[in-house]
C-alpha cells in the first residue's frame, strides 16, 4: 500500500497517540521499534518505520507484512482489521454540516466582521471584496492590527482557516484559529 494513503496516515497518527508520542527524530524511531518488541516481540527496524513515516526516501509501498505487524500493534487480529476499524470509526474525515457563520460572499466592501475563539480570543476584521479582509482590531490573539488575509467564511464552531496572510510585506502564510472548538462567534458588526 502507498505510504502516503489515508490509511497509512491514519495508522502512524493511531500509533504516535497510541505511544503518545510524536514520531519524528531518529531517537523517536528506535524509541519505537523498542516499544513494539516490548510489546509484541518482533522486531521492526527503525529504517522501515523512517521509511513508512517518510523520515528518509524508500518504497513508495509498505509490505503487508509491515502493516500487520504494527495493526497487531494498536491491538488489532491484522492490517484488514485495522482497515474494517477505519471504516466503522464516527469520526469520518469528510461530511456535509450546517452552522451558523458569515461568508466573504455576503458582504459589502467596508463591513467589519467580529469573531471570537476559545480561550479569549477576539478580533475584527474590514472586508476588502473577494475574499480579502484586513485585521482592524485584535484581542489575545496572535493576528495583529494591519495583517492581511483571504477568508472564504468564518463558521460557528468551526476552526477559522486564514490564507495568504501578509505582515509588514512579508511573505504570505496560513494561520488557524480555533483549531480545537472552533469559532464561538461571527457577527458582522457594521461598517
């Protein structure tokens, strides 16, 4: 299987959960093949898992035999196992959702929307037209007065995904806010 499938991305977040620790330095993948022989007794090696997280270049493939060992590891009969889990888990990766919110689509060149976020977070910001807005007014946030961004919508108890945010001419990045609970509130709040 690819390494870079939905499924093998969710077998090595299970696993870093599972192990509560994020796999990244060599330290983290010895740490962790030591974790699966205590656990199981097999060995893995640490160059297969750097393979598999994508830590150094390798097969663009996993063996089964690979993805069995580690399902059995999250405590799973094999890798079919695992996958039948991924398939009957609530948590599904796409959905359709209904909320309250405002869209950049919705607005008048001018308008000031306010939102505010967990913990204490508020700001507002001035729509510039298309998706673009200007942060005019920041409280505990790291946004600053002057920022600039392009928004498609702000959604009650959705994460606030910014796009192409420019400070003092610096080059443009993504900034989210809310990531956990989402938004508390968006409200346009005049002009």
């Amino acid at each position: 299987m690819n390494k870079k499938s939905s499924e093998i991305v969710s077998l090595r977040r299970d696993i870093e959960h599972n192990v509560k620790r994020r796999i990244r330095t060599p330290h983290d993948f010895e740490f962790l093949s030591g974790v699966v022989w205590e656990r199981l007794h097999e060995n893995i090696s640490p160059t297969t898992l750097k393979r598999l997280w994508g830590y150094i270049e390798g097969a663009d493939t996993t063996r089964r035999s690979t993805l069995c060992l580690l399902s059995r590891f999250l405590g799973y009969d094999d890798w079919e196992a695992y996958l039948q889990h991924l398939s009957e888990v609530s948590d599904t990766e796409s959905d359709i959702f209904t909320t309250s919110g405002i869209r950049a689509e919705d607005l008048y060149v001018g308008e000031v929307v306010e939102v505010e976020w967990l913990p204490n977070r508020r700001c507002r910001f001035r729509y510039n037209g298309g998706t673009g807005f200007t942060v005019v007014e920041n409280q505990n946030s790291k946004l600053i007065v002057g920022d600039t961004f392009n928004a498609a919508c702000f959604l009650v108890g959705q994460p606030m995904y910014l796009d192409n945010l420019v400070r003092n001419g610096s080059d443009p990045v993504s900034y989210v806010a809310g990531a956990k609970s989402g938004l508390v509130s968006a409200r346009i709040i005049g002009s």
